[in-house]
C-alpha cells in the first residue's frame, strides 16, 4: 500500500460535480474525444511524492493505503479544492486602464492586472468587471484517480521530477555516484533557472541525495 511520502506515477480524470464538464485529465487519447486536447498540454502519468504538495492536499490523501492498479472515485469539496468563491475578488476596472495598455477588454476574457489573473465579467460605461475567483472556486469535483507504478529507482525518480516541473518528455543524461546526482539537459534545451531549482528544491527534500548538479554541453 501507498504510504506519505512514496514516489508514484497516477492518472486521472478532474470533473466538475453536476455538470461532468473536465477541467484536467492526463489521457491524451480521451482529451481528443472530448475534444479538449490541448497542444500545450504535457500528457500521460503524473509522477509524485505524496505529500510533497504535487496535487490538492484532499487528492494526495486519497492515494494514500492505495495500491499500485487501484482505481478510486474522489469528491473534493469546493473549501478543500479550489477554495469558496469571495465577492471581494470581483473588482470594477475603469476600462482607461486597459485602453492605455492597448487591450480591449471583451467578456469572458483572461487578463492580467497587477499581476492577478482575472476573467472579464462584464464590460459597460467604461466600467470593467473582473472576477479574480479561481475558475474552480465554489465547485466541487470529481476525480476519477488510478496509481500506475510506484517509482522505487533514484535515476527515475529525479527524471520523475523534471518531468513533473518542466513539462517535457525530453531524454535527460542522469549519474548517481552515492548521494549526488549530474543532471545533463539535451543538446539545445534551455531551461530557467527557477525550473531546475524547482526540481532541485523537491529532490533534496524528498530523495535521498545531498548534492544535485544540472550541466549544459555546448558543441562548437
């Protein structure tokens, strides 16, 4: 069984209770028959460290006692999920603000205004109402969640992190020499500083190694 702390890959499918609407999912072939796959999207299992904080608190739990090919159905309530939807989070906007940084706001548009994201509500007498609720807020969902593997290899489970925090199904060079581990990225693959100490920040705190070592390889 699953225990706090385990390195696993899961699938699953988010849904919104009610209406059945998917927000999330990582089957790539079930995105396309809905019609919601997304290019941008990273498709297939999830790596994670329960209780790393990789998923929703209530989600991570709900693995726990598992077993690897177990499926379960999980509700996560809307204070537990994306928290309750707040009034004060919807704000009127003068729409000068966005004309002078040349958008023109339409509802059920996503902006960004001091760094907050927002969706426009509603647009009237040069008056913009913007609703920065997560999308989610309120909501109760529905997950429909399966542990494929459990990850037990230091070599997988460091690519399980980078894959996990930049996306990507690049090939990575990994060297594990007692507590430390090299990182090599592939030729021509560029990555900010703030995703690789993502990946180092996990693998300190939850891997047993002391040292992690990213290196580019240019070639004349």
């Amino acid at each position: 069984m699953v225990k706090k702390g385990d390195f696993i890959e899961v699938s699953y499918t988010g849904k919104i209770k009610g209406t059945g609407e998917i927000f999330d999912l990582t089957d790539e072939k079930l995105a396309k028959e809905k019609k919601i796959w997304n290019k941008n999207a990273f498709y297939g299992p999830i790596p994670m460290i329960i209780g790393a904080g990789h998923m929703l608190p209530a989600l991570e739990e709900a693995f726990i006692k598992m077993k690897v090919g177990q499926k379960k159905t999980v509700m996560v309530e809307g204070a537990k999920a994306f928290g309750e939807r707040k009034k004060e989070r919807l704000q009127v906007i003068p729409e000068k603000l966005f004309r002078s940084q040349k958008v023109d706001p339409k509802v059920g548009m996503m902006v960004n205004v001091g760094q907050m994201i927002g969706k426009v509500q509603s647009v009237s007498g040069g008056r913009i109402t913007v609703d920065f609720n997560h999308p989610l807020a309120g909501k109760t969902l529905e997950y429909e969640i399966k542990i494929e593997k459990q990850v037990e290899k230091l070599e997988e489970q460091v690519l399980g992190l980078i894959r996990y925090h930049l996306k990507t199904s690049k090939d990575f060079g990994i060297k594990v020499k007692k507590d430390a581990v090299e990182v090599s990225l592939p030729k021509g693959m560029l990555v900010e500083p703030r995703g690789m100490k993502q990946v180092a920040d996990d693998a300190l705190a939850h891997l047993k190694i002391k040292t992690i070592k990213f290196t580019y390889t240019f070639e004349k």
